[in-house]
C-alpha cells in the first residue's frame, strides 16, 4: 500500500482520537491503592492511643479532648466526655495499663482517601479490668482521631463496693 498524504493525515488523525481517547478514559476511573492491616499504620494509631492512655494514667483526662473526631463532639460535647470517664474510674477503677489485644487497619490512597483504624485493648484498671475499643479514622489534616469506642466490662454489672455487704 502506498502511504499518500490523504492516509498519512487520517492516520495521524486516528491515533490522536485514540490517545485522546485512551486520556479521557484514563481521568474518569478512581484510581486508588489500598492496604490492609500494614504495620506502619497499626504504629501510627498506636502512637495516638498511647497518648490518650498516658493522659489517662497521668490525670490529665482534659488533654484527651483533642484526639477525639469532630462528629464525636457533635453527639458528646467536651463536658459529656468529661463526666463518662468519671463515671467509668469510678465504677471500673483509674487505668493502671493497657495491651493491644487486636487491630485492623485500611488505609486507601488516591482521589477519594480514607484511613481506617480499629483497635481493641484489654485495659487493666485499679477494681475491674476492662476491653475498649476505638475506632479511629485520619483526618484531612492528617490527624488520627477517635470516631467511637466501646469499653465493656463485668464491673459495669458490679454493685458499688459500698453498697456490697461482707
């Protein structure tokens, strides 16, 4: 076949459709990567969480209000917060220490990232020891912060130690 101009102008028209083509097609999907459980992410929660018990440990219960996540704060205010964990050293005892009991982690990068964080610790307390978990999710600002937790414990089922009679 003999390549004339006419067909060496359809030609570089089509390959340009074509790469065009192949661009626009490229922009519309989501690119992303995810990875689960990886250890570096597992580290950086922990980090955010050993802060939140040392505050704990030391009393200075007023320093944890940071870690948690705006839509936290929107169902429980800083006052809320402040008289749970009263209740809850009252009734289950100051935190002595913790050990991460399990993890999850998913973090996904790209167009629409998100960073997951699922922690469960078995918490040793001064009268009942307890499981809390945290769920936690990395902020825009690249801050890891608390979204909800759970703390269960049989000493929730315990009568007070002053009402319990000898």
């Amino acid at each position: 076949m003999i390549l004339t101009r006419f067909n060496m102008k359809y030609i570089r028209y089509g390959l340009f459709i074509l790469v065009l083509v192949c661009i626009v097609t490229a922009c519309k999907h989501n690119f992303y990567t995810q990875r689960k459980n990886d250890l570096s992410d597992k580290r950086e929660a922990e980090k955010v969480m050993g802060l939140f018990y040392g505050n704990l440990i030391l009393e200075q219960k007023e320093e944890n209000i940071k870690f948690y996540s705006e839509k936290y704060l929107e169902v429980s205010d800083q006052n809320e917060i402040n008289r749970q964990t009263e209740v809850i050293e009252n009734k289950l005892g100051k935190v002595i220490g913790k050990e991460l009991k399990s993890w999850e982690t998913s973090v996904v990068t790209g167009m629409n990232p998100k960073a997951e964080y699922l922690l469960v610790f078995d918490v040793e307390r001064e009268k009942h020891n307890s499981v809390e978990t945290y769920y936690l999710m990395k902020d825009p600002d690249d801050s890891i912060r608390i979204y909800s937790n759970s703390i269960d414990s049989k000493g929730f089922l315990m009568e007070d130690d002053n009402n319990e009679s000898n």
